[in-house]
C-alpha cells in the first residue's frame, strides 16, 4: 500500500494513475508523460512521486534504457 502522508496531493493523482494501470495490467509501462497528462500535473511531480514511492518500498521500478521502451513499474 502507497503510504499517503509522504506524498503531496499532485503526487497521489500521479501515484493513482500508476497504481490503477498495475491493477489493470499487473504494472505500469506509462511513460512519465503519459502518467502526468493522465493525473493532470507535470512530469517533474510523476518523477518525484515515483522517486519517493521506490525510496519508502512501495513501488518497484525495472529501468529499461537500453531498448527505447519506457520502464516497467510494479508493486512492492
């Protein structure tokens, strides 16, 4: 479970859409634009928020850099 209290109200939305696309799909492969047009906020807010779900253990990021695709986000 993403714990509330460390993020601000613009990182939950963008957390809310990760979330639900893991729930949907069992991760998240949304680019950071994607996921920020879809919460309504901007790219540096899905980053930090993501940042900060990986740093509490929340989150589980898989980073694919070398084969263009975007990375792959997973629950803890």
């Amino acid at each position: 479970m993403v714990e509330i209290m460390a993020y601000t109200k613009a990182e939950k939305r963008a957390l809310d859409v990760v979330v639900d696309e893991i729930d949907r799909l069992s991760c998240c492969r949304l680019s950071h634009l994607q996921v920020a047009r879809r919460a309504g906020v901007g790219r540096s807010t899905v980053r930090s928020a993501i940042a900060k779900a990986v740093s509490l253990g929340a989150l589980q990021v898989q980073r694919r850099q070398n084969d263009g695709l975007t990375n792959v986000m997973r629950r803890v």
